[in-house]
C-alpha cells in the first residue's frame, strides 16, 4: 500500500517565506522587464532567469515533492501585486519553470539532490528563455554580436539564478530552517 505524504505547516509556511521573497525579486523583474527589452534585449534572459529561484531555493532547503511548484505559485502571487501587469505571466511562468523543476526532480523519484540535477532543469529553462524570448526580441533585428550574447545569457541567466539559489538553500538547511 502507497503511504500519502502531507506537508507539514513548517513545511508550508517555509514555502510561503521563500515565495515572499523571491516574489519580490519576481516582481522587480516585472519592472525591469520594459526597460531591459527597450535597452538591451540580449540580456533579458538574465532578468528572467530569477523566476528560477523559488523552486531552487525550495527545492534545495526542503527536499519534498511538490515544493518547488507551491513556492512558484506563491512567489508569483507576490510578485502580481507589485507588478500587476505581469500577473498573467508571472503565473504561466510559475507553473512553467515550477513544473520543469518537479519533473526533473521527480524523474530521480526525488532521491538525488545533487547540484547537476538543478542545472539540468536550469539549462531546460534557460535554452525555452531562449527560444521565447527570441520572439519577444525580435532577434533578427539585433547585430550579431547581440544574437550571440541574447542566446549565451538566455541560457546562462537560470544557471547563474540556479547557482545563487543552491547557494541560499543550502544556508537554510544548514541554518536548521527545515528541521524534520
């Protein structure tokens, strides 16, 4: 018989206090977003990529199933108030990139949290950035040099984001945080 885990409210207001504030990255992001893409296209994936940490940091501090995708949807809750705009899409991209978190770490039946499992799903987000964003900047437009760099920071923006929420998860776990 398949035992049923619950979250634990420590579980869940742990979730909450790391939706709160990677929300506020999120929503920031929401604000540069205009600016980045009228200025500098090419490094738009390096703003986007910081909707990788919720699920990261979660992910990474808790180690359930399910965490990454609750943390998403609540960091892009936070994120909607402060730029509500970007509610829509900061909602898509929370089951986006949660979902793709979920999936690679459900593919190793949530057992492995190594780091090379994160930037699997980090790589994954960033080369889909990469393809959307394409559209959105109108890549055909920019000087080669810009293509180039837009390509190599879409897919290196959720990396470097990936990296810096591995970094603050672990603190977490080590900081006793997540005690079971």
């Amino acid at each position: 018989m398949m035992r049923t885990r619950v979250l634990s409210t420590r579980v869940l207001l742990t979730c909450a206090a790391i939706g709160v504030v990677t929300g506020l990255f999120g929503g920031i992001a929401g604000w540069v977003t205009p600016v980045v893409i009228v200025s500098a296209p090419f490094v738009y994936g390096l703003v986007l990529g910081v909707h990788v940490l919720p699920g990261i940091i979660a992910q990474e501090a808790i180690r359930l199933p399910w965490v990454a995708l609750m943390t998403h949807v609540m960091a892009a809750l936070v994120a909607s108030a402060l730029a509500p705009q970007w509610a829509f899409r900061f909602l898509g991209t929370a089951l986006l990139f949660g979902g793709i978190q979920e999936v690679v770490a459900a593919l190793t039946r949530y057992r492995v949290w190594a780091p090379w499992r994160f930037f699997i799903s980090a790589v994954i987000i960033g080369i889909l950035v990469a393809v959307v964003v394409a559209f959105v900047a109108h890549m055909a437009t920019l000087a080669p040099w810009a293509q180039v760099a837009y390509i190599a920071i879409s897919i290196l923006g959720p990396v470097l984001w990936t990296a810096v929420g591995l970094w603050i998860g672990v603190g977490l776990r080590r900081a006793g945080v997540t005690r079971r």
